[in-house]
C-alpha cells in the first residue's frame, strides 16, 4: 500500500538506458527491447521482459514501454494493487508469425510487478478482437481512465478501432466483462478514414 506520503512517477523508454544512468539504476541487459522503470516512494522498480513471471521474451525490437498510462482509480483511499494501475505497451512484439503484432502488460504500481501482470493481445480473450497481425502495434495507443483501459488499433485491421477494456479485465484474476468498441461504419460513425484510434484522451 502507499500513503498520501508517497509519490510516484514513471518512466518509459523503448530503446534508451540514458534515464537508467541518470537514476543511479544499474544497466540492465534487456534495456534494447525496452523496459519501464518507476519510483514508488524510495523503491526504484524496473521491469521488462525478463523480470520474474513477467510474459515474454526480451527481444530487440519489442519496444516495451514506447507507450504507457497509469491511473489511481481511487485516489481518496490508501493505494492497493487493485487501485493502482500501469499499463505498457510493447509495439514491437512478434506474436506466432507475425511481426510487430504488438502486446499490452498491464501492472500494478504497489505490488510485485510479475504476479499482477495480466497480458493483453488480439484474440486472447481479454476484449480485442481477431487475431495478432503483422505490423498493427498493438500498445502504441493507450489511455487508463477510473474505470477502462483505452485501447487503440489504429494500423488495422481495416480502418481501424477504439477498444474501452473494463478495469476488471486489465486485472490479474478479473473476469471478462462486455468491452465497447468504436469503430468507423459503426454506431453512427462514418464508415471513412485512416488510423482510427490513433489517440485517446
């Protein structure tokens, strides 16, 4: 748990160790592929692809962290890991045969990174649909609200989309619950366009 004492920040880099050395954090091995590394109160964490139970492989290209948001979705209680959420993106990760299919990790930022990490990717069940394709950098478009993770499928399939994850389905042990999607063709939106998704704010 973190107190009202604490702060928090968080750093990203998908292909840099120039913010490890500045934060006096040994280099790690995997930094290429990408890692996130943040602050909580005086504990710097860094977490990729080969941290404990983390999914995945380091892999040069993965691009983990090129994108991320965090939320506290309940700001006037004492944080939890359930409360405090960090979403990651890894663009760049192959997924079977196809490359830079793309992946999200969802954390949390007050518990052991690795055993609440739920992994999110096209057609796992999670809420996004179809499956992993070639060079739709999935995790590149993301956005934590109180209550949704955002997900954005800007470079296909077709035009496009704009995913609305419940919390509980971005949480180690949660259930699935009915996502929302936005999609151009669909309620009421014009079927036209190009990078549907590519932000949301």
């Amino acid at each position: 748990m973190v107190t009202s004492t604490c702060s928090l920040q968080v750093v990203a880099w998908a292909d840099s160790v120039a913010l490890v050395e500045t934060c006096r954090t040994p280099r790690p091995s995997s930094a290429p592929s990408g890692m996130a590394f943040y602050l909580r109160g005086g504990t710097n964490v860094a977490v990729h692809q080969d941290s404990t139970d983390v999914p995945g492989a380091v892999e040069a290209g993965d691009r983990m962290g090129e994108s991320l948001t965090a939320v506290n979705t309940d700001p006037r209680a004492v944080s939890t890991a359930a409360t405090m959420r960090l979403a990651v993106g890894v663009p760049g990760e192959a997924l079977g045969t196809a490359d830079n299919a793309g992946a999200v990790h969802t954390f949390s930022l007050v518990a052991a990174a690795g055993a609440n990490d739920r992994w999110i990717e096209a057609g796992d069940g999670d809420g996004i649909p179809g499956a992993p394709g070639a060079n739709q950098y999935l995790g590149r478009n993301m956005y934590y609200t109180g209550t949704h993770l955002y997900v954005g499928t800007p470079y296909g399939p077709g035009l496009g989309a704009l995913y609305a994850l419940p919390m509980s389905n971005t949480v180690v042990g949660g259930g699935v619950a009915p996502v929302t999607a936005y999609k151009p063709g669909t309620g009421g939106l014009p079927d036209v366009g190009v990078r549907f998704g590519a932000q949301a704010r």
